[in-house]
C-alpha cells in the first residue's frame, strides 16, 4: 500500500491522574526527522517515544507533542503542604507575644500563603504507562491517515501514467508519417536546385538522417519505465525513492525525444510528456 509522507494525529484520554493528549504531525522529508515536545515531567519517555515512532514511520519529517493537564478542582486538585503550614501557624504564634493588639491570623491566610497550597504530584510510572499506550493510539491513527493520502496520490500517478502510455503511442504511430515528410522535403530541396540525384543516393541520405532523428530506443523506454512504475505501485514496502529516481529517468527521455524532433507534433507531445513527468514528480515528493 501507498503511503504519503503528510498526516495528522490525536488522541486524548482523561483519567484520575489529569489530561494527557498527543498530537503527531508530519510532512515530506528526505528522511525520517523526529522533533519531540514533552513536558519536563515525562523527558524519560523521549527514547521511548522515538522508538515507537520510528517502528511505524520511515520517511517524513514528524512532529510529535504531548500535553498534560492535572485536574482541575475537587479534592484530587487539593493539597496541603502540611509542614509548611504548621510552621507559619508556629511563628505567628511566637510572633504575637511581641506585638500589641495583633490582629489573629485566618486559615484562610495561612491557605493563601506561597507553597501551603499545592497540586498533588501525580503517579508518574500509571502517567508513563498511560502516555505510551495512547501515543499507540495516536500513531495508529496518522498511519491510517497516511495510508489514505497515499491512495489519493496512487490513483493520480496512474492517471498520468496513462496520460504518458498515450502519449507515447501518438508520437509512435506518427513515425511514418515523420519519415515520409522528410523524404517529400529532401525532394522538394533537390528539385528546387535543379540536380540530378540518384535515388539511391537519396535513399542512403535520408536513412542516415532518419538514424540520426531516431526515437524508437527512447519511447521503448518510456514504456518500459511505466510498466516499472505500475510494479512499483503493488509493492508492500515505502516505494517514494524509487519512484522519485524512476521519474529522472523518465525526465532525461522526454528531454532526448524533444531534441531528437524535427516535426511539431512530436515536439509538442514531448512538452506534454514534460508536463506529466513533473507532476507525477511532484505526488511522488509526498510517498513515503
């Protein structure tokens, strides 16, 4: 199956111990690129994230971003330094004894203090756990995006694969024609100098121009370059490389079949041929 290098994921899950969420974003890259954003709480899970991204990813540059939310309100959000607040409540007291008419201090004030109250540390190894079952999850579901993508990209390079074939076959059944035009045109120069030539004479000439103006080599090879790319496209395995040097290939014989015309049909096929090539070159840019 086809897959495009460009896809987006995420998943979330909300439990006892807060939020977590993963977002997973990738775009076409030469190689596979992982850029990890993890809250400093789970920096253990880096290698560990990168390994489960590189067993279901090979090409893209990949973006991958965790967030991680404690939950809000109600007695898991609530938590009382107790140390801390039994010693304010100790050196108010001693404090008072040297102040006159002093003003008791609240719970509430003591609650309001700097560090009293506090978020309740979460259980970091259930986090972890958590974290790398859903980026699973997460992963699962850019793969399955990127399947789809490649599908879409699939089905247009074989459109322009048989925009190709028919061009190819236009400009092969035009050979003869080319043939003869350059023969009628050969006779019409001599005719028009006023010479006698001798028809084998001419006949050797216009088999040595009509070698030199010879396209057959490179339109079997275009051939056989689309058959190549359709077994490419049934391979179970990241085909984009392949693909990409396969459109060079196809590239260097439009360009030859351009050069080597001297008729204005086959010309503008070959400009066709150019057009096609580059963008079944670009769809294949985003193939993993």
């Amino acid at each position: 199956m086809i897959h495009s290098m460009t896809g987006f994921a995420r998943s979330e899950t909300e439990g006892p111990q807060g939020t977590l969420a993963w977002e997973v974003k990738s775009v076409n890259h030469r190689y596979l690129e992982v850029s990890l954003r993890l809250p400093e709480a789970f920096r253990a899970l880096d290698s560990a994230v990168r390994e489960r991204v590189q067993g279901r990813l090979s090409r893209g540059k990949v973006e991958v971003t965790l967030r991680h939310q404690l939950p809000a309100g109600g007695e898991a959000g609530l938590e009382v330094n107790e140390p801390l607040a039994k010693r304010l409540i100790e050196v108010c007291c001693e404090v008072e004894h040297w102040m006159m008419n002093s003003a008791r201090i609240t719970a509430l004030e003591i609650l309001r203090w700097p560090g009293v109250m506090r978020e309740p540390a979460p259980d970091m190894d259930i986090l972890e756990g958590q974290a790398l079952e859903l980026l699973d999850d997460a992963l699962e579901e850019l793969v399955a995006t990127r399947a789809r993508e490649g599908e879409r990209l699939r089905e247009a390079i074989e459109t322009r694969c048989r925009a190709v074939g028919e061009r190819v076959a236009q400009v092969r059944g035009r050979r003869p024609k080319v043939v003869e035009a350059l023969r009628d045109k050969w006779r019409s120069r001599i005719a028009d100098l006023g010479v006698d030539m001798d028809p084998g004479r001419l006949e050797q000439e216009l088999a040595l121009q009509v070698q030199r103006l010879d396209v057959d080599e490179e339109l079997d090879r275009l051939d056989g370059h689309l058959e190549e790319v359709a077994l490419i496209l049934e391979r179970d395995e990241p085909v984009g490389r392949r693909l990409d040097f396969l459109m060079q290939e196809f590239n260097r014989e439009a360009n030859t079949l351009g050069s080597k015309s001297n008729d204005m049909e086959t010309t503008r096929a070959a400009v066709e041929l150019k057009v096609l090539i580059e963008q079944m070159r670009e769809q294949v840019q985003n193939m993993e």
